[in-house]
C-alpha cells in the first residue's frame, strides 16, 4: 500500500470524480484509476461503485476512508515536527448547512487561509440530518448548524453567535398596512419555508401553534436562495435568518414584519466529537471561528 495511492484515495473519495481528483492532484485519469485497481487488489474489496455516471463509496470505502484520514493526518502533523516548521500544515475537515455555507462560513475560510496557508482545509456538504452523524462517522472534524442549544454526551458543542429570525415580504406586501400584527392577520397566509426536517422549521411551526397560527398553507424550499426570491416576487412570506437576508433588507427588496418569536431562540453552534483527537491545524481552526464569528 503507497502513499500516493491513500491520498489519491482520499481526494476521489472527496470528489467521487476520477476526472476532477486527477485534475486536483496533477495526475492524468487513467493514473487515478490505475492507483484505485491497484489498492482494490490490495485490500481484497471495492472501494468504490460505479452507479451510471455517478460514483459512490461502497461499505468497504466508507469504512476505510477515516482510517485514511487519520493516517495522513497525522504524517502531516509528524512531517512538521520532523522539519521544526513554523508553519502548521494538516488537514481539516468541515461541514456545514446551506444557509451557514453561505453566509457564515466564508468569512472563516477566508481568515483562516490568510493565516494557517499551509493546512488543507476540505469542505463536506451534509444535510441537516447528517451533520451530527458526520462527525460520529469520522467523515468531518467540526460541524456548524443553526439550532436551539445543544446537549449531547458524544459531542462537544459551542454556541458561537444568536441568530435572530424575521418574517419577510416584498415591499408591496398587504400585512404592511398594519402597524401591528395580530395573530389572524395571518390566517390564509402562504409561508415560503425550508423543507421538513430542518430544526428552526420545526421550531417556528410551534411559534406559530403558541398564537394558534395554521402554518398548513406553505411552499416547501431547499434553498434559501429560492425562498428570497420567492417572497420578493410578492408570492408569501419568507421565514429565514436574518443574516441570509441582510442584503435584500438593506436595499428595500424586503421588508421584516412586525412579528416577534421570543421563543426562537436559535444561535450558530460548532460541534465536534469528545473523543477525537484535536489536532494542532483543528485547534487552530476552532479558535479561527471563535474570533470571527463571536460578537
């Protein structure tokens, strides 16, 4: 078993693309997928399976990927030892959900690239119903999510930052004509909301309970990008985080409601497992996100 046959490993099974993998480690493909014939050989099993053209890990994959992880993190970790280096090298890998992704995230990456050049960060997308999962399946080191707080025995959790939920129409809205809301103002509303499953949507349907509000009547998204535009074409009302709408707030494309949740209370939390290993390039990103995103 080589080296260069684990990191080429790990990239495909980041990518599950022989053609982007090869792309990213300068290999042509048909060296890519001579390096996982031979590992398969090796090892006795399959570590991928072709499904049309989409690749996937098999059981076999799966289970032999945070092995790999580990392994190569901790050559990169005695790599700088050995050498005495200033600069921290490694690897970290993150998730989070779509609304954090994009709007939370970015500006972590970002300071953490400007400092620690030399870790190799990796991005996993997961949904919300995973994210937890990952990191007992040793397929992320640190989560980020937007929920209510956090108790787990397994894992440890950080709340970083409160983010505050509006109701948000198009400017020409007809619940814009009353300086307060009642609750049967709302009565016959159509609700533009994250599919079932995401916390804050289970959490601002009892909101809505508490005022006998019938949220029934709703439009299911997976995106918030659809929501927005959805609610600024005047079709309902947007339920989001303030930050994925702080733009469209600030130019007049929407407008919050007078509404408030006092019982939404949900904050962008970090996770990670108790029993994993802290790296010094993980410690480093931790703290990363601590500073950036703490007010």
């Amino acid at each position: 078993m080589e080296l260069r046959q684990l990191i080429t490993f790990r990239t495909v099974a980041s990518t599950l693309n022989f053609s982007r993998a090869a792309a990213a480690l300068n290999y042509v493909p048909s060296n890519v997928t001579m390096q996982m014939q031979a590992l398969e050989e090796e090892l006795g099993v399959r570590l991928f399976d072709r499904l049309g053209k989409q690749l996937i890990l098999t059981d076999a994959g799966t289970r032999f990927l945070p092995y790999v992880e580990q392994m190569l993190n901790t050559l990169d970790e005695a790599r700088t030892n050995v050498c005495n280096s200033d600069q921290l090298t490694g690897t970290v890998t993150v998730s989070a959900n779509e609304i954090l992704c994009a709007y939370r995230m970015p500006a972590v990456f970002r300071r953490f690239r400007e400092h620690y050049p030399g870790v190799r960060l990796i991005f996993r997308p997961f949904s919300n119903d995973e994210l937890k999962q990952s990191l007992y399946d040793g397929n992320a080191d640190v989560v980020f999510f937007l929920d209510e707080p956090v108790r787990s025995t397994g894992l440890c959790t950080e709340s970083l930052v409160q983010e505050p939920f509006r109701l948000l129409v198009a400017p020409n809205h007809p619940l814009l004509q009353w300086e307060e809301l009642l609750p049967e103002h709302f009565q016959g509303e159509l609700f533009l909301l994250n599919e079932k499953g995401c916390t804050y949507r289970t959490l601002f349907e009892r909101s809505l309970a508490m005022d006998d509000i019938d949220s029934s009547v709703h439009l299911e998204f997976s995106s918030a990008e659809a929501i927005k535009q959805c609610a600024m074409a005047g079709i309902g009302i947007a339920f989001l985080p303030e930050i994925a709408a702080a733009t469209e707030l600030e130019r007049g494309e929407l407008i919050a409601l007078p509404w408030a949740m006092p019982d939404l209370r949900v904050a962008t939390q970090m996770l990670w497992h108790k029993e994993k290993w802290l790296s010094p390039s993980i410690e480093a990103f931790l703290e990363t996100a601590r500073t950036t995103l703490r007010p």
